[in-house]
C-alpha cells in the first residue's frame, strides 16, 4: 500500500503591513504582538502531531512565525525559497487602491487573464505556478510517506489550492487564507487531496 505524504501549510503571523493592507511580495515588515501570540498558540495546538520537519520561506515574516511554533515542536527548521511569496515588483509596499491609481496600466495587465505578463521588477502568474509546482514535486519525492509543516504566504496558498482543486489562477478568489491558518492536504496515488483548509 502506498504511504501517504501529508503537508500542514501555515501562512504567516500577521504583521505591520497586513494591517496597512499594503503588499508585502518579497520585502517585509515585523509581525505584531497578535502574530507573535497566534503563533505561539499554533505550536501548542500542533505539539501532539508527529512531523519529520518545518520548512519555512526564507522571507522575515515567515521564518519567524516558524521559529515561534517551533517553540513547542522542537524540530530543524529549513529555510526554502520556494515557499516565498509572489514577487509583485514595483507593487511591494503599496495597496492594491495605490497601485490601481499610480499604476494603471500594469495594475490592468496584472489582473487581466495574461499569464506571462511580468510585473516590473517581479513575476508572473505563470512564474509563480511554477514555483508552487517545483515544490510539490520536491515535496513528493524528498519526503514521501513523511508529515511535514511548512510555514509560508498567502500568495502561495492561495495557487497551491487552485492547482489542487483544478481553479484558474484567473478566476477571483473565492476563499479566504487568514493568517496563521492551517491548511492541510495529502498526496496519494498520484494525486493531491485537499484534507482541511482555514483552521485557526
């Protein structure tokens, strides 16, 4: 019988610019007293569940949210740049109303249905499909069979999602990835399974 491989996804603790509601991409801003705490509190409801390791996106706001649910899971955590967030370039720092008036035209193209369109300075939609694929594919073949945490962005659950549940990048999101969120899917058979999604 195959094993089956299982990965915890967490988003990060909130942080400074999440209540800003500016984008983060791969710049950062220091998690608030409320990300600190939630995390702490989701390392304790974790402390029972046997994982072979974290992996957490090298990006400040994620690596630390990692070390704080280490506190009670004492494992080695692995810092790996396929889990950081979408590169959103010349946006990072600004709101989405910001952006939609500075920068009409790349706000346009950014939200239209052109994969390949490249932010200035960041990636594309179909860049960042293929970082979500790259990690699955790591994921099923360094670690099958294990349970594995990974501590990482919205961004990322958010198109590790669609490409399980067969959703269109281009589709508007119709779910929502709170921070420090647990979201839980397995591999098995050739195929992934979405277990449980937005526990806090």
């Amino acid at each position: 019988m195959e094993a089956v491989t299982r990965i915890s996804i967490v988003r990060h603790g909130e942080t400074e610019w999440n209540i800003d509601d500016r984008m983060q991409g791969i710049k950062d801003s220091p998690l608030t007293d409320k990300g600190i705490k939630l995390a702490k509190e989701l390392g304790e409801k974790l402390s029972d569940m046997k994982f072979s390791r974290i992996y957490t996106s090298d990006l400040g706001r994620a690596f630390d949210t990692a070390k704080y649910i280490n506190e009670r899971l004492d494992l080695e955590i692995v810092p790996e740049k396929l889990l950081r967030e979408r590169n959103m370039g010349i946006f990072e720092g600004y709101s989405w109303a910001y952006v939609k008036e500075h920068y009409p035209e790349e706000f346009r193209k950014t939200v239209s249905d052109d994969m390949e369109y490249r932010i200035p300075g960041g990636q594309s939609k179909q860049d960042y499909v293929d970082q979500i694929a790259d990690f699955m594919k790591f994921i099923t073949e360094k670690h099958p069979g294990e349970n594995i945490l990974a501590v990482t962005h919205r961004g990322f659950i958010d198109f590790f999602m669609r490409q399980v549940m067969g959703i269109s990048v281009n589709a508007r999101r119709c779910f929502k990835v709170g921070n420090t969120s647990l979201n839980v899917f397995s591999f098995e058979k050739g195929r992934w399974v979405l277990e449980h999604f937005g526990d806090i």
